[in-house]
C-alpha cells in the first residue's frame, strides 16, 4: 500500500503540504515530457478512473522543457492537471502557482493540478513512491544509501532517504559540481553527504543504491562488486527493462527492482490529488484501484 500520514515521514504534520487544499475542476488530464511514447501513465491512470467509476480522459503529450510555458499557457480550463516527466520537473516549479512542501524542498515538480480559480499547484510525488516501491522490494530503512547520478530525480531520491532512516547519502555522478548543488538539501535533512565520480566507488558501501540514470545509460566503469552484493539497486528507469545497470547488477547476484514500482506507487498519490486535491486523502476502495492500476501494467 502507498505509504499513510503515520507510515511515512514525507506528509506528517511537521511536514504539511499546501497552505490551502486545492479542489480541482474538469475531466481532462495527461502526462507531458518528451521523450513520452513509452510512457505507461495512461494505462495506469485510466485504470484508476475506471475502478473509481469516474468517465475522464488520460492523455500523453510529447513536451519538451522549451515548450511547457506555451503548452500550460494554451491548455484552456477544461484541464483538471498534469503528470509531468523528464525534462519538466524542474522547469514546472516555477510555472506552479503554489507549491507543496516537497516539491519545494527538492526542487521538482511531477504534478499539476488546477483550482476553480485556475491557479495551479505543484506537487512532487516521487518521493511517496520511491519509499513505497523500496519497502515493496524488502529495505525498510537503510543507514548509509548510495545515489547514482544527480538530475531531477535524485533529489527526490535524498528525501527518500532520509524518510528511510539515512545518516549519509553517497551521489556518484560524471559532473561532482552538480552533486555538490545538492549539498544543502542533504544538510537540512540531517544527512552527511559525499560526491564522487563513478570510477571513485570502491570503498563507497551501502545497503541500498538507488540510480537515478536513464535506464539505457552504460557506465564507463563497474560498480564494485561488494555493493552489488550487498545493496539492493533501485533502478528509477522501467524502460528498457533490464536496464544495462540492472543487468550487471544480476550478472553479480545482486538484487534488483525496477521502476515500475515507483511509478505504481506516486501514480497513486497523483490519482489521490486529481480526485481530492489532497495527497494525503485515500481514495475509495483504495486497495481495489492499486490493484487495478497493477495489473494494467504488469
């Protein structure tokens, strides 16, 4: 199940989402991102509808990061919002009139969602699912998390760090300024934070290593192979599956988990959003819409 207000640290009290909940209007709603044909969000989200008996419409919209501002601004009213995907998140941050507290703190926004008033929010469901998907895989908690690479997602993959129970988090990427750019995120978690490249991990250890990386990324050089048979790789990318990652991963006898179970989990979150404008709301019979969504994609 998606994590609740007392199973997950994200959405607590001491952690509020937006000042006032927003109520969405209208039947319209897509995905937008560029690349987006493999996108598996209409079948996700069109089975969550249809278990909850509500006639609206999920589409898919090739946009690239130039193109939101024009896209959003010629979008009329009929749209009640949007799943946003590389390379949007970040620019969708300031196209969002309101924030919730974790698209703030991360700096990225995966969902949109208009008001009566045509204002828009921006919320960041990833973390939600990343912290979800990873107990589905069997890590609960993990105390020192090994990040690969340090786009978008990886801040989301700091949050959900921390929400695991991390004292430090480790982010190989090939640029160590942009690891570095996330430094202060994990210092307001609480988190000790090291950079390095990716031929700078040999006496790097962790129980869990999530990669934030394009799923068809081959790196120039191998992941020890104590962290591979040791820590459980969340691997964000679904498609290709297995990712080239994955696949070394396996080769070593290490464990594995794709990004199917994120995209399950924040889907779901989003889902709760469209419906109530509060991601904290379950939905009705939510256990029969997670399976129906499930299924659409397994």
């Amino acid at each position: 199940m998606p994590p609740s207000p007392s199973g997950w640290r994200g959405w607590t009290s001491t952690r509020s989402t937006v000042a006032d909940a927003v109520v969405p209007v209208g039947d319209r709603l897509a995905v937008l991102g560029s690349p987006i044909a493999h996108s598996k969000s209409p079948a996700l989200h069109a089975a969550a509808y249809a278990a909850l008996g509500l006639d609206w419409s999920y589409e898919r919209h090739e946009v690239d990061a130039d193109g939101l501002e024009a896209f959003l601004g010629g979008s009329g009213g009929a749209w009640r919002g949007f799943s946003l995907t590389m390379p949007l998140k970040a620019r969708a941050l300031s196209r969002a009139d309101e924030l919730d507290m974790i698209a703030e703190q991360t700096g990225a926004v995966n969902t949109l969602v208009f008001g009566a008033d045509g204002r828009s929010t921006g919320f960041n469901t990833d973390v939600a699912g990343l912290v979800a998907a990873i107990a589905e895989a069997g890590v609960h908690s993990a105390r020192h998390v090994v990040i690969l690479g340090a786009g978008a997602t990886a801040s989301s993959a700091i949050v959900a760090a921390a929400d695991l129970g991390a004292e430090h988090v480790h982010l190989a990427v090939r640029n160590p300024a942009r690891g570095h750019e996330l430094d202060g995120l994990s210092a307001s978690l609480g988190l000790t934070h090291a950079v390095s490249t990716f031929d700078e991990l040999d006496d790097v250890a962790g129980e869990l290593v999530i990669s934030t990386l394009p799923g068809g990324t081959v790196l120039e050089t191998g992941i020890p192979l104590a962290l591979q048979r040791d820590a459980l790789l969340f691997d964000v990318a679904y498609d290709p599956w297995p990712s080239a990652l994955a696949m070394s991963w396996l080769k070593r006898g290490g464990r594995v988990a794709s990004g199917t179970g994120m995209l399950l989990h924040q889907a779901l979150v989003q889902v709760r959003i469209f419906v109530s404008g509060d991601p904290l709301v379950p939905l009705p019979d939510e256990a029969a819409v997670l399976a129906a969504m499930r299924a659409a994609i397994s």
